[in-house]
C-alpha cells in the first residue's frame, strides 16, 4: 500500500485536481467516536468517525479545523484510484 508524506504542505496541490470532502471551522460540532491520533512534525490531528454513519473525521490540533470525508467521496475517490479496473494495484 502506498501512503502519502503527511510532512508536505498541501496548500500546493494541481488546482485542476478533483479534491474531496469537507473543511469545518473550528467550532463546528459533530456527534463522532474518537478513534485516536496521530503526530507528524509539529502537527497533530485527531481521528475520529461520525456516530451516524462511520464516515472519517480529521481535527488539526494546528487550526482547529475539522475535515470530513463521507462515504459517496470515499467510493469516488476509490474508483479513481481505479478499483474497478481489473488486473491493476
């Protein structure tokens, strides 16, 4: 499996590129069920899942913000990763 450097700023990206999900301010309130957290330099984010559906959500301890990902943008980014084309990985 190949990840992604969570070191990188990606403030950079292809601005032709699709980009999924959703950024929340700060004091922005989900029902959710803290999952754990992770650490890169000098980030911290929190990992959590939405109680109603599962779905992920990200709080930056940096900004306060939250992002969330639901399941239509998983399974969208998914095939553009190219799940449904058979004999690739």
């Amino acid at each position: 499996m190949q990840t992604k450097n969570r070191d990188t700023d990606h403030q950079g990206l292809d601005p032709s590129r699709q980009l999924f999900g959703s950024l929340h301010q700060p004091h922005a309130l989900f029902l959710r069920t803290q999952c754990g957290e992770t650490t890169g330099t000098n980030r911290r984010y929190e990992l959590s899942t939405n109680a109603s559906d599962g779905s992920p959500i990200i709080h930056s301890n940096k900004t306060g913000q939250w992002f969330t990902l639901g399941w239509t943008d998983i399974i969208d980014m998914a095939i553009e990763a190219g799940i449904d084309n058979a004999g690739k990985k």
